[in-house]
C-alpha cells in the first residue's frame, strides 16, 4: 500500500568480487569485495572487514568503515571507523566515530561547522584552540 515504507535496497560487492569503474548506488550498499572507481551512495554504506575501496571519492548518507579506504571521503552525517578500519584520504562529515586502533592517515573537517557545539574551555583547561582548531597547550599559545 502507498502509506507502507518501501524496503531498502542492498548493493553487496561479495568478497572476493571487484568492481571497476564509478557507481551509484540508491539504498544501502555493503562491500566486502573490492571497488575502484568513484563511489556515490543515496542511503548508507559500510566497508566491511575484506572491503576495499580505492578511487577519487566517495559520497554516502553515513559510512560505517570496518576495511580499507584509498579515497577522499564526503558523508552527510556520521563516519565510524572500527579498530580494523583505515583511511587514506580526506574525510568530511557531519559526526565522527573512531575506534581505539583505527588507522588514519588524512585529515577530518566538519561539514557543518555551524551546527558544532564546543565544550567550554573548563572541560579542558590546559588547552587552547587555534583558528584552524587544532588543541595546543596554553603556553603554545602564549608565545
């Protein structure tokens, strides 16, 4: 009936699959296998334990990272990267999730910064924030 919530739709790249080339995905897409290529998902996407994906970019709802990542990263909500989880490349999304272990080697912006709410200073008092809002001891700061 047209009140019913249409199922999700699940993209699954199979371990021990690979898939080259750009692809865009509606629904949830799953990948165990390997994807080359640009990666454009309209729902969520999880990158599991064998998973790798290499290319440009990737964009999704939410990324949940359990594999390998190669690709700058563009989420619009929450990114979460479990202790076997790796990222090389960029990621900007809206809330970060990262596991003890996790291996990062990139950058993390806020794609909402507007929306951030800071800790007051108290939370941390020893520290200082610079404009590009990096933590920093308060004597760093000073001189």
């Amino acid at each position: 009936m047209f009140w019913q919530k249409r199922p999700t739709s699940l993209t699954h790249i199979a371990d021990k699959s690979e898939f080259q080339g750009d692809i865009h995905v509606e629904g949830s897409f799953l990948v165990s296998g390997v994807v080359h290529g640009n990666v454009e998902v309209i729902g969520d996407m999880e990158i599991g334990q064998t998973g790798l994906v290499e290319g440009p970019e990737i964009h999704a709802q939410s990324l949940t990272i359990h594999g390998v990542v190669k690709s700058r990263i563009i989420v619009d909500g929450r990114v979460s990267i479990s202790r076997t989880g790796r990222i090389e490349g960029d990621v900007t999304a809206k809330e970060y999730d990262v596991a003890p272990g996790a291996v990062i080697e990139g950058h993390f912006s806020s794609s909402s910064v507007a929306e951030a709410k800071a800790l007051p200073m108290s939370v941390y008092p020893d520290m200082a924030i610079r404009s590009d809002a990096e933590f920093v001891s308060r004597e760093d700061y000073r001189s």
